[in-house]
C-alpha cells in the first residue's frame, strides 16, 4: 500500500516536472542567449491554454488543439519579441522585469476582454481518459503517462537542438560572446527571435498539455512562472540540463511534501493541526530547497555553456 | 548652480503643500473620499521610499517587497484578532491575547518585518543581478502561499479586522486624522532616509551600486552594509504594511501577492528612482492614473501595461527629474 502509493506520487512528481522543464527550457535559453528576464514566459502557457482548449471544442481533436496552441504561443512570442523586447536586449534587468510586466498585465486583461473571466475546462482526449497498469498494481492515468513521455521526448529534442544542429551551435555560441558572433555575420536578430519563438512554443506545449489537468484562468501563467524561477535558480540560468534536473528535484519534493508531510505531522500533532500545519509547510517546501542549494552553490546546480 | 536647487525646493514644497492641505480640500469640494485615495497614496510612497532605499541607492533590485507589507499587515491583523477573540496567540512562550494598541502593534510589524529581512536577506545577498530578482520574488511568493495555507487565520479569506489601532487622545477611525498620521510618518521617513543616504552608511551603500569590488578592495565589508540596508527597508516596508492594514482594516494573503511587489516597483520606477521624493510622487501618478483608468474602463489594465513598457523604454528619468530638471540628478 505505502509503496503503491510512493510510486504513485513519483509519477506524479515526474508530472509536474517534466510540465515545469517545458517552461524552465525557454526561460533558461532566453536569459542564456539574450540576458533577458522575461516575466511575461508564463503568459505564453497561459495562451498556449486558452488556444488549446478553444480549437480543442471547435475541431472536436485535441490534437489540433495542441498543434494550434504550439503555433499561437509561438506567433505571440515572436510578436512580443519584436515590438517590445528586442529592445530591452541592452538595457538593465530592471527595465526587462518592468516592460514585461506590463506586458503580463496587457495579456491578462486582453485574456479576459476575448474569452471572459470564467475559467474553462478541457477533459482529455477520450483514447488517454483512462488508466494503465505501469507496474501492476498501480493503475496510472494514461493522460499524466503521456505527459510525462512527451516532456522526455522534448527533453532530448532540445539536447539535440542545441548539441547537434546549427541553430544549436548559434545558441550555444551566442551564449557565451554575444558581439563575436555578431561580428562573424551571423544576423544575430533573427537567431534571438528565433530563440524567442522556440522558448514559447514549448510554453505553448506546456500550457496545452497542462490544460486538462488544471482550471484554465487569467493567472494560471504567474503561478506556474514563478516555480519556474525556482527550477531555474536551482539548476542554474543559461543551462538547459540543469533546467531539467531541477524541473525535475522541484516536482518531485512538491508533490512528496504534499502527500506525506501531514501524514508524518500526525504523528506528533493532532489530525486537523497536522493536515493544517502540514499543508501550509509543503507550500513551502520547495523554497526551502531553493534557499539550500542557494546556501551550497549561489549560482544553482549547473553553470551555463562557456 | 543655484537655479536648479531653488527648482528642486519648489517642487519638493509644492508637493508638501498639496499633501498638507488635501484633507480640509476635500471637505470643501464635498468629495471626502479623495482622503482615503490619498492615504493609499502615503502608504504607499512608504512602501516605494523603503523600496528606494535598496533600488536607488544600494543597486539591490528586490521582486518581493510586498512580502514585508504582507507581514507588518498580519502582525497587526493577528495581534487585533487575539485581542477580540481574547484567545491566545500559539508557538509564543507566554501567554498572551493580543493587543489592540498602536504603540504594540506597530514596532511588532517593524520588528517581524525587519527580522524576515535579515533571514531572507542573508540568502538572497548571497546572489546578485538577475538571481537577486528571482530569489527575493521567490521568497516573497513562499509567504504568500504559506498565509494563503494557513487555515487559522482564515487562508485565502484573510482577517477582517474590526476597529483600526489604538493609540491614546488620537482617534484614528477618523479618515482625515489616519491621514495625517499616516503623513507624518512618511515625511519622518523621508527625513531619515535623507540622512542616511548622505551618511557615512549611504555613501558606502551608492559605492556598493556603482562598483562593489573596489569598496571591497578598500577595506569595506559591504555585504554587512547591504544586509543592513535590506533590513532596514524591510522594516520600514513593514510599518506600510501596518498601516495598510489600518486603512483598509482587512488583511490578506493578497497584499503580498507578487503583483504587489510589481506595483511598488512601477510606482518606484514611474517616480525616478535614487531620489527618494520620487517615491512620492511614482505612488501618486501611479494611484491616480489607476482610479482615472477605472473610472473610465473595466479593462483598465489593457492601457496600463502598455503605458508602462511605455515608460521604461522612453521615460528613463521618471516623474521626478522631469520635474526637478536636468541638472538635479545629485546634490
């Protein structure tokens, strides 16, 4: 029983991971290649949401709707790029982290003004609405199952991008002398849009993964932006591995310290006090994390190329 | 170089005089609810001025401001919750119910926010430039979910207080009273903090901004210099929250949401940061623009957001070097 129920919290833990690395992914390459803070990374998700779920309802596959969510986090992230943050590219992180909040107040009410203020709901795709025995006895959403493959899957997609192919060796060259690859004629614009827009379509995936599981509302991106700061502080900013190991160490110790911490707090504290005192300090458990791999390495878990 | 200064005076006093007279103003054209838009303006320009301290000053951009207005809130709220329940207040050694009292409540606020400070303070400082950001935000959005978790003083809900503070011969459930109290408090503010900035202590914390390693290289712990910094705008940052607490006699997870430390940073910002009055002057366009706006819309954020990436790419100097000219950048 406690085992099944361990292995069920890992899977969920490895859930909520490999969502937080498909976010972690493109802020880390952002600031790795730009220097940019862009606090406007958890609007994308949150478009990518609202996109998937209206296609979804109007084509009737969730499919399209993930495709189109992809497309339209993306097109929205290259639009930002251009308008406003290319020119944020020089200026200090203080006018990055103002411009982009005012572009996340922008986008939450322009959210609002399109598809009102309720939240929607979108249920997954009928093939994946059941479970599967990972390990027998374990029946497992087929859904999360998916999720968690799909995150693996890009995971090593992004490993690919940036170690194998040009737009890769850009990357990884941008990140660690700017000016020079710019001098060697690279249009250094278009790979930072370029950049930009990878970034928000795995947002944009995120987002549309993580829409059947969650109520889709204004706000959603904020809450789930800021566990990505702490993926990132952990892993360490520029680099994309230790984005997913620390996607990774944040979903898991999350998900344990939901599920079990009022459980231990009942054996030394009354049930009301334990589930109580236990569900205010799992909330802040992964601070906790964060505040001691800040102790042991300032500069998170894995440094950046270069 | 006498012109400018003289500028700088009659723009500092003009302000002052507006500030001075807003209540019997407001009386006079009928309209006494412009007093409590102006003490959230106060309230707020504490929060900015304490926020300048470590921004303007110490180069120390902190993301979770609202965290130390949120814990100067609850101590406040939790200390008048006891005291009406007349319950005790858990994890204390004593035993003891609260208070309603000012001259209680308000130094608590202080000294909580200022210990946090110190805490948090001492992590984040271990970090600088973009982490500093994320740290401190990090930090701030761990309380907010810890009080949002917190069943025994209402989570999500928050307190609802019942009366505001105690302080004896003064009655602060009087608007136009709250507001002077609240007013004095900033303008004391403002005093200190334009002496510390021209001190032995703000020299060095302008020195840490422009070039750490050198103060380091001359001798300097500037580490001791910057957490001290920090705590002491976290406790100033507390007192706002206190107050805040009063005048809108709620407290709530909400007042330390991130979108707050966002908006003391916009105030901060809109005003011109590194001059302390701009504190003052950023909460009070940002305020009054915030109630035109509604008035005017229900989707006033819609022209907010763009108003400020507006700002930050064009309007460097904010509200304040515009009005005090160019050549007042230091004095």
């Amino acid at each position: 029983m406690t085992a099944q129920l361990f292995l069920e919290q890992t899977l969920n833990g490895l859930q909520q991971g490999v969502t937080l690395f498909l976010l972690a992914a493109g802020l880390t390459l952002v600031f790795g290649v730009m220097h940019l803070i862009n606090l406007a990374h958890g609007t994308l998700y949150m478009v990518g949401a609202y996109v998937a779920a209206t296609v979804t309802q109007i084509s009737g596959n969730f499919l399209w709707g993930v495709i189109a969510a992809v497309a339209a986090a993306g097109l929205t992230g290259a639009a930002i790029e251009i308008i406003a943050l290319r020119r944020l590219y020089d200026r200090g992180h203080l006018d990055q982290v103002l411009a982009t909040f005012g572009v996340i107040m922008f986008f939450n009410e322009l959210v609002k003004v399109l598809w009102g203020p309720q939240a929607l709901f979108l249920s997954p795709p009928a093939i994946l609405s059941g479970t599967v025995e990972v390990i027998p006895g374990v029946p497992y959403p087929a859904y999360r199952l998916l999720i968690i493959g799909v995150g693996l899957a890009v995971a090593l997609a992004v490993r690919q991008l940036i170690t194998g192919t040009r737009t890769g060796m850009l990357i990884r060259a941008g990140a660690t002398d700017r000016e020079m690859v710019g001098a060697l004629g690279v249009a250094v614009n278009r790979l930072f849009t370029r950049v930009f827009a990878i970034g928000a379509m795995l947002a944009g995936l995120a987002g549309a993964m993580a829409g059947p599981l969650l109520a889709i509302e204004v706000g959603m991106g904020e809450h789930i932006l800021i566990l990505t700061f702490v993926v990132v502080i952990i892993g360490g900013i520029g680099s994309v591995r230790g984005a997913l190991v620390g996607a990774l160490l944040v979903g898991l110790v999350d998900t344990y310290g939901r599920a079990f911490l009022p459980v231990v707090l009942r054996g030394v504290l009354s049930p009301t006090a334990a589930d109580g005192i236990g569900a205010s300090l799992s909330s802040i458990a992964i601070y906790v994390l964060m505040a001691a791999v800040l102790i042991w390495r300032p500069r998170g878990l894995f440094q950046a190329y270069g | 170089m006498s012109a400018p200064p003289r500028r700088k005076q009659v723009v500092n006093l003009t302000g002052l005089l507006v500030l001075l007279a807003l209540p019997p103003a407001a009386f006079a054209l009928g309209e006494p609810f412009l007093i409590s838009v102006a003490t959230r303006i106060v309230i707020a320009a504490l929060a900015a001025l304490s926020l300048d301290l470590i921004l303007g000053f110490g180069g120390m951009v902190s993301f979770g401001h609202a965290a130390f207005l949120g814990i100067g809130a609850y101590v406040v709220g939790i200390l008048a919750h006891h005291d009406v329940e007349s319950t005790l207040i858990p994890f204390l050694p004593g035993a003891w119910h609260g208070s309603a009292a000012a001259l209680v409540q308000w130094p608590l606020a202080v000294l909580a926010a200022a210990l946090f400070a110190l805490l948090t303070g001492a992590l984040c400082l271990r970090t600088s430039g973009v982490y500093f950001i994320m740290v401190t935000l990090a930090f701030a959005q761990m309380l907010y979910h810890f009080f949002v978790s917190l069943p025994a003083y209402g989570g999500h809900d928050g307190i609802n207080l019942w009366q505001r503070s105690m302080v004896p011969g003064v009655d602060l459930s009087k608007d136009w009273v709250f507001y002077y109290v609240c007013l004095f408090i900033l303008l004391a503010a403002l005093a200190v903090f334009s002496r510390i900035v021209n001190s032995r202590f703000g020299m060095v914390l302008q020195g840490c901004k422009q070039n750490e390693a050198r103060l380091a290289a001359l001798g300097i712990a500037t580490g001791r210099y910057k957490l001290a910094a920090y705590t002491l705008a976290g406790a100033i940052a507390g007192l706002a929250g206190a107050l805040t607490a009063n005048q809108t006699e709620f407290v709530g997870p909400s007042l330390m949401h991130w979108s707050r430390s966002g908006e003391i940073l916009v105030m901060l910002i809109l005003g011109g940061i590194g001059t302390l009055y701009g504190a003052v002057a950023g909460a009070a366009t940002f305020l009054a623009l915030e109630e035109i706006l509604t008035s005017l819309t229900e989707h006033w954020m819609l022209f907010l957001g763009p108003i400020l990436v507006f700002v930050v790419l064009f309007a460097r100097r904010g509200i304040y070097g515009w009005l005090v000219g160019p050549e007042s950048g230091d004095d």
